[in-house]
C-alpha cells in the first residue's frame, strides 16, 4: 500500500506530504487542491504508460492534461525550476526529481534525477547513471513493486461515458487489469469478460452465495438500485460491446439511456472495486455522481468494504453522504478507523501557508466520529437550515 504523496513546487503546492490510508477521502473547497494532490500518481502512472523511453514525464496524456511546464511550476515565488513528485510505502520511498526548462515551451518535465530511500540508506541517480522508465537500473525489488503499484492505478473521472448505447474493448493488448478506463467506456469489456469468474471472497457480498462476477454485480447494485441487474454482449464482427441494465428479474433487458444516469454511472466503480487486484490502486472522482443520497452513503460503505477487502481506494468526494457511509462502516467494523484517512483542503483558510491550502486531516474512531470538524467541512446543510428555522 502506497503511505504518502509528496510533491514539491508542484502547482499550488511549495510542499506537501500527504498520508494516504486503505481508504483516503479528499474534501474540501473547490481550486483547494484535492485534485492536484492526485496529479502527483496519475502522471507518474502516464509517464510509465508512455511507449518512449526518453526520461521524461508527460504532462498531456490519457489519464491527465496539464498544459506545459510553466502552468504546473508553483505559484509560490521561487527560485527553483525542479518539481518534486514523490511517493512511499512500507519499505521504500522514490522522489523524481524533474526540470521544468522553458516555461512556456514544451509538453513534458524532463527527470534530472531519481532518489530510492530504503532503511539501508539513500541512493540517488541521475540520467547518465542508467534510469530506464523512470527507475534505475540498480533499483531492487521494493523500489520496482512500488513504481508497478503506480503505473497499475485505475483512475475513473467525474465525467463519465454514462448512457451509451455501445462500448469499446481497450486499445492495448495488455491493458491494464481492471483499468475501466478514465471515463468508464472499458467496464462492460471487462464486465463481459469476467462474466462467469470468481470475486475474490472477501469482496463478495454477504447475502449472495454465488461467487462469480455476474452474481456479486448484481448483488451490490441491487443495494444502490433495488432490483438491478447487468449483462454485457459483444456486438458479432466488431470491437464493441453493449451493456444491457434492467430493474427486476422479469423485466426486459434496457440501454442504459432507458435506466439513468444513476446505475449507469455507478456501474464502472462497482466493476474496477469487485475485479482489481489486491493491493491495486483506484482512484474515484466523485463516486456519487447521479447517486441518490441514501445510495451516495451505500457508495461510501461498499468502497470501504473494498478497501478493507485489499484495494487501495482513493476518492475526491463533496459528498457527505459518501463520508457518512465510510463512517457507518466503520461503526460496523467493516474496515478499521486507522485505515482510513480524511484530508479537508481548506483554501479559505490557509491563503498563502506553505501548503498552497492549508489541509486539516480529522481522525476517525471505532465509532465513527470524528476528531474535528473544521469551518466548511460538510457543514453547510446545518448552516441553511439554521437560517431557515431564524436561528443565524
């Protein structure tokens, strides 16, 4: 499991060092630097992706688009031109060090050097010293199972294919495993093909005795969707899929445009958290997108329940439904609290701190209550309706 991020002179950051947990929840303002903070993995797992070897990382690509070096250097005034994106677990921490060059020119951020910190020392290496997507050659095991965690990541945005009427299987012929892409359009492909495989048992859910995929899917959105069930077709001759969705056993079989954007958004996170590997890293932005609230805080404790099941889930979330069914869960001894971690990005409040924004990380106990609860965290519904009752 990844244990922190660290970025340095990276956009609104001078420096951060963030903790990350089986499960990780970022909240907080908007332009406070909750997606930022992610941006750190994702060009990491671009630029592993990338089919060059030169030592470099893109900054336009499948999973991100930042523009040239000038708009990701720091506002922060400073001298340096490197950036910073670090990452750590266990047993090992890599830093790439990166050089911005001509601001307003280019596409990329060229690695100048590569540091591997484990508990025997320090090493650092640079271009000359024989890096090889974005490693050294000399890295050991931990270092290269790290990177692999990084480049493996799933990461499914906030805008997502939703009602289509047909699919696309991935383009690589060895697509990452469970990778249902940014915008979910993989996710019947992987759907179909693991149709009759087994859910790993600690994923599957508890009143569904089946154990291959088609039953555990149907089993869970039937919690957020009661009645729902999935099946995914291949289109003879072609390279696409279609994804048939209806409510209810005698139901005819729909497009997804016919049963809302609801299901049809939720189905991308139920594939990716029932089939990506143990230790694998998904990344959710807005996992209530379309959700009801009671199904947002269904969302939240069945990513709990995955997290506590082996795969790292990150969210970007301004749902407080969602944060409300993490903790339930956590009531319920469905995942421990120390293996949860909350970030509130409080921008308002933290203007012009080293942090580009200052971040308050409440702690949560085995009854799900939480250690703070700061100014603008998931406040506002007791807010307004304080107003409406006269009473502020």
């Amino acid at each position: 499991m990844i244990s922190s991020l660290f970025l340095k002179n990276f956009k609104c950051f001078q420096e951060l060092a963030l903790p990350l947990g089986a499960l990780t929840l970022l909240t907080g303002f908007n332009a406070a630097g909750k997606s930022t903070s992610l941006q750190n993995l994702l060009l990491l797992a671009q630029a592993q992706r990338s089919d060059s070897e030169a030592l470099e990382v893109p900054l336009n690509g499948p999973l991100v688009e930042l523009g040239t070096p000038g708009e990701v250097l720091s506002s922060h005034q400073s001298d340096s031109r490197e950036i910073r994106l670090g990452v750590e677990d266990e047993q090992v921490r890599i830093d790439w060090i990166l050089a911005s060059g001509n601001r307003n020119e280019g596409n990329a951020l060229r690695v100048g050097r590569v540091r591997v910190q484990t508990a025997d020392g320090t090493s650092e290496y640079a271009g000359k010293d024989g890096l090889y997507r974005l490693l050294p050659v000399q890295a050991g095991a931990s270092a290269r199972a790290l990177a692999e965690r990084v480049r493996s990541l799933i990461y499914l945005s906030a805008v997502r294919r939703g009602a289509a009427d047909v699919f696309p299987m991935p383009d690589a012929s060895s697509p990452i495993f469970a990778d249902v892409g940014l915008q979910g359009e993989f996710a019947p492909w992987w759907f179909e093909q693991y149709l009759d495989e087994d859910v790993e048992a600690e994923r599957r859910h508890p009143d569904e005795p089946a154990s291959m995929l088609r039953k555990q899917f149907n089993a869970w959105a039937n919690e957020l969707f009661p009645g729902a069930q999935g099946n995914a077709q291949k289109l003879p001759k072609t390279n696409l899929l279609r994804l048939e969705l209806r409510i209810g056993d005698t139901d005819d079989w729909q497009r997804p445009a016919n049963i809302g954007y609801g299901l049809t958004y939720a189905f991308p996170v139920l594939i990716a958290s029932l089939l990506a590997k143990r230790d694998q890293i998904l990344i959710v932005d807005s996992p209530e997108a379309h959700l009801h609230p009671m199904g947002q805080s269904l969302m939240g404790r069945f990513l709990a329940r995955m997290a506590a099941a082996g795969v790292q889930v990150l969210i970007e979330t301004h749902s407080d439904h969602v944060l409300n069914g993490v903790r339930l869960a956590v009531r319920d001894g469905l995942i421990p609290p120390d293996r949860v971690a909350t970030h509130f990005f409080n921008a308002v409040h933290g203007v012009g701190d080293a942090s580009g924004g200052r971040i308050l990380s409440p702690l949560m106990d085995p009854e799900g209550n939480l250690s703070e609860w700061p100014v603008g965290f998931f406040d506002q519904a007791e807010k307004d309706l304080a107003k409406l009752a006269g009473w502020g």
